[in-house]
C-alpha cells in the first residue's frame, strides 16, 4: 500500500477543497485526517471546519471536525480520523486560513487481505490493549 500526505489550506477566498480519486481505479484509498490548525494571518474568530461526504443513501451530510480560534483552540488534533473519498472539507464559519494534514493511504485490492490489521502508525495498537474477554 501507499502512503501520501496530505495537506490543504481553507482560506476566505478558497472556503473548500475536495478530494476525490479515480473512480476507475481498483485501489481503495482512505483518507485520516491528523491536524487542523490555524496558520499566519489567521483573526480571533470561530473557524469552523466541516467535513462533507455521503452517507449510504447518497445524500450530502456535513459533519463539523473543528472549532478553532486563535485564543483558546488554535490546534487540534484528530488522530487520524478516517474518511472515505471523495470528500470536501470546508471552512463552514471564520476566514481562516486554516491549514489541514493529514494521510491518503491507497490499498491496492489484490493485497488487501493482508493489510486489513494494518493501520497508520504502529504506536496506536500500543494505547489500545485489546479487549480481553470477562474471566468468569
């Protein structure tokens, strides 16, 4: 599989940026999102970032990922919040700029089987012991 990084700003004149991949390819590919933060020139005001997909009905759905404001939440982070392209993210209130980072894994079908276990980082499989079951 691949792994590229991904980074885009939302500013008041560019208010959305959309990623979206090659339907006629057979990969799957999966976006995680890490950071939202704001960057140079940014106002103390709400920035709100939204993240806009599809839900299984096909309908457009909007969900907020952040507010940020440069006194009390500059920076957050998302831990790799995974989204499916194509999706948009988009800077729903505030001017921004607004600068997001993250990953686009691409997993190439045929080897799929072996890399569902896989996951972005190693570390994380650390913090999350696995659940054992209730001892009786």
């Amino acid at each position: 599989s691949n792994l590229l990084l991904l980074g885009c700003e939302l500013t008041a004149s560019t208010k959305s940026y959309t990623f979206q991949v090659d339907e006629e390819d057979d990969s799957d590919h999966i976006l995680a999102l890490s950071v939202v933060c704001l960057t140079d020139g940014a106002k103390d005001e709400c920035n709100v970032v939204e993240v806009v997909g599809r839900n299984h009905e096909n309908q457009e759905i909007a969900v907020p990922v952040a507010n940020l404001k440069l006194s009390c939440q500059p920076l957050l982070s998302l831990d790799n919040f995974k989204l499916q392209p194509p999706v948009t993210f988009r800077l729903a209130a505030g001017s921004g700029p607004v600068h997001l980072s993250g990953w686009h894994k691409i997993m190439h079908r045929e080897d799929a089987s072996f890399e569902e276990d896989d996951d972005l980082s190693e570390e994380d499989e650390e913090e999350l012991p696995p659940i054992m079951p209730a001892k009786k």
